[in-house]
C-alpha cells in the first residue's frame, strides 16, 4: 500500500468532518485541508476505477 492509500485509511473515520471543511470555513487552513481530502478521494477513487 503507498502513502496516498495508508493516509486515506488512517483518516477515512473522519471523512464526514474533512469533506465540509473547505465549505465550511473562511480559514486558509481548513480550506486547504479540505481540498486536499477531496483530492485524495478523488485518487483512491480514480485508482480502484482502473483497478488499482
């Protein structure tokens, strides 16, 4: 398994809290947080879409 798959199952418990941060606040710090949880998903989800 490589770092994008070991981070996403460490912190996929708190998919519900990471997927509203970058709505959710005008901080830098939670906006970033949130679009690099939505950019990860969207990888593991590109990946096992081409079998991986």
């Amino acid at each position: 398994m490589d770092e994008l798959h070991a981070a996403y199952e460490r912190f996929k418990h708190l998919d519900p809290v990471l997927s509203g941060l970058e709505e959710g606040s005008d901080d830098p710090i939670y906006k970033t947080a949130g679009a690099l949880w939505h950019a990860v998903k969207a990888e593991i989800s590109k990946q096992k879409g081409d079998g991986g």
